[in-house]
C-alpha cells in the first residue's frame, strides 16, 4: 500500500551530496558541537566483502569490492569505526580506492560520477564489542556498541554504496522523524 509518510533521520546529512567545496558532513556536524571532527584512513582500495554486502551488491564468491575503513575522531577521541564498501563497476580505479581524503565526502564524489543517492536502508543494532573495537574505541569489557548498517541506492534501485558503521552506545542517538500527511 503506498504512502505519503515520509521517515525522516539525522542520517540525511550523511547520504546528501555536499556543495562544491564544502567540507564533509562530519566535519561541518562536530564544528556545530564545537569539537574538532576527523578522520583516519585506515584502508582504501580492493578487498573482500562481508558476505551481506556482497549479496546486496549482486557479487559472486570470490568477488572483491573496493572498501575504505576509517576511524572517526571529536578532537581526539575515536568515536566510530566506518567502514565503505562500493561495487567495484563503480569504484575500481577512482580516487575512492585511493588512500586518500576526499574532498568534500565520498558521497559528494559519487555523485559527481553521476551516482546519487535515491532510497537508503538502515539497519540498528546493539551488541557487545569485540576485542579489536575496545582497543580501537578505548572501551571497558561492559561497553556495548551500536551497529548501524546502511545500504544506499540509486533512483533504479541498485546499490551505489554500503556502510557498516560502529560506535560506542553511549556516543550514539539515534533519531527518527516521520511526516505524517
């Protein structure tokens, strides 16, 4: 049954091509809150996909993505470990298998390629850390983390970009917000 409900997330800003030559989307929302937001990149360039991303991508075993996994940073505490993964038809040999920043955002990049985000599908879920995220986001043994999985896709419903993302539960609100007509 169709709808004219609209769900509205904080998430938009995440997914939204930014205008040339502004700043990426976390860096503009940690100077609202007056921290200092970055990112270190960790990875970037062909590697293989947690098996969900390759069943959204349409990928066959075997098949490599092209992926960068970074660590999210306010002033100079790890708040989030982000790992993007894109389809190698769209990614291979662009500066998104690069070990490099991107001006303006991956998504601001992608768009510019002529892929823009049309649907995105958000996944949450909560769960202990593993051994590695403690370390990574200098947590206790007790600190769970949120799991946000989110697959973007374009206006003829294929997959542009994956994200898997991980943070401390403490750091993370979530909000939603529907239109109702």
């Amino acid at each position: 049954m169709a709808s004219d409900n609209e769900w509205v997330s904080t998430s938009a800003d995440y997914i939204t091509p930014r205008p040339v030559g502004a700043v990426d989307a976390w860096t503009e929302e940690a100077a609202s809150q007056a921290t200092q937001g970055r990112q270190k990149l960790a990875y970037a360039g062909e590697a293989a996909p947690p098996s969900a991303i390759a069943g959204a991508f349409g990928l066959t075993e075997g098949e490599y993505v092209i992926a960068r996994r970074r660590i999210i940073y306010a002033d100079d505490d790890a708040v989030e470990l982000a790992n993007t993964y894109y389809p190698p038809h769209i990614a291979r040999g662009t500066p998104l298998a690069d070990p490099r920043k991107i001006k303006g955002g991956a998504v601001t990049y992608l768009a510019q390629l002529g892929h823009t985000p049309a649907r995105v599908i958000e996944d949450v879920t909560a769960r202990p850390a593993t051994e590695i995220e403690r370390i990574q986001l200098s947590l206790s043994e007790r600190d769970p983390v949120v799991v946000i999985e989110r697959l973007t896709l374009d206006s003829s419903n294929r997959p542009i970009q994956a994200d898997v993302m991980v943070a401390p539960a403490k750091l993370r609100r979530l909000r939603y917000e529907m239109k109702v007509s």
